[in-house]
C-alpha cells in the first residue's frame, strides 16, 4: 500500500524518520505488544526524532523476549518477523521500503520558501493490513 505525507523542503528526512518509527510502533501494538511495554523505548514526549540509544537498547530487549526482529536495511527499509511457534520459524509480518521522494511547487504560495515543497511516499504492507480496511 502506497501512503504520503507532505513535508517542508527543509525537513522532509526528520518526517521520513518519525513516519517509520510510527509505522514500526502500530505494527509492534498490532502484533499485540502492549503500549505500556513500548513506553520506555520511546522519549516520554513521544517524539520519535528523538530516540536515544537507551530507548534502542530497551526495545531490542523487549523484541528478544517477544521473539520479534526487527531488521534495518540501511538503505531505509525495514522488515519486522515474528517468530511462530507451530512453524518453528520466523514469518515476516510487516515491511516499509524506502521511501521516494516528490519535489512539488504550489504557485499559490506567495512565501517563495513555502511554494517549494515535498512528497514523501511510502510503500508499506502489513499481514493484518487487510484488517484495517
């Protein structure tokens, strides 16, 4: 499913960041884990742009004993797998591809600073996305 959010020239890759650390939160809710679990791997403001390695460290620890992985393809994707039991491995149950991004113009704009501005495009899937419709 393709989704967007539009950004401002000047911060189009801190939307991008906190958009994935979004989508990787509701999948881990939706999976079941409970929100007051997750508290701690998130600042107390709740802003996602400023994720420490504490917050990190504690989320890895949490996804260990949840048996989830959550793998970051450096490039700006990401898969999240859990691991099933009556399987005995691990199915993948969410994925963000990298994002694209838009160059857009309003002429509207009488701000020259504004007029320019960005699409983000994400490209998600979920198992439960279907769910949600």
């Amino acid at each position: 499913m393709k989704i967007s959010r539009l950004a401002a020239r000047d911060n189009f890759r801190e939307v991008e960041e906190e958009w994935r650390w979004e989508f990787v939160f509701h999948v881990l809710t939706s999976i079941g884990i409970p929100e007051e679990e997750l508290e701690e791997c998130v600042p107390e403001d709740g802003n996602f742009l400023e994720i420490e390695p504490k917050h990190k460290i504690s989320l890895r620890k949490h996804m260990k004993k949840r048996n989830v992985t959550i793998v970051d393809d450096h490039d700006g994707g990401i898969k999240i797998y859990v691991y099933v039991d009556e399987l005995e491995e691990q199915i993948m149950v969410a994925e963000w591809k990298k994002c694209k991004f838009i160059y857009k113009k309003d002429i509207k704009e009488i701000d020259p600073n504004k007029r320019i501005y960005m699409e983000v495009q994400a490209d998600i899937w979920t198992s439960f996305e279907d769910e949600d419709d």
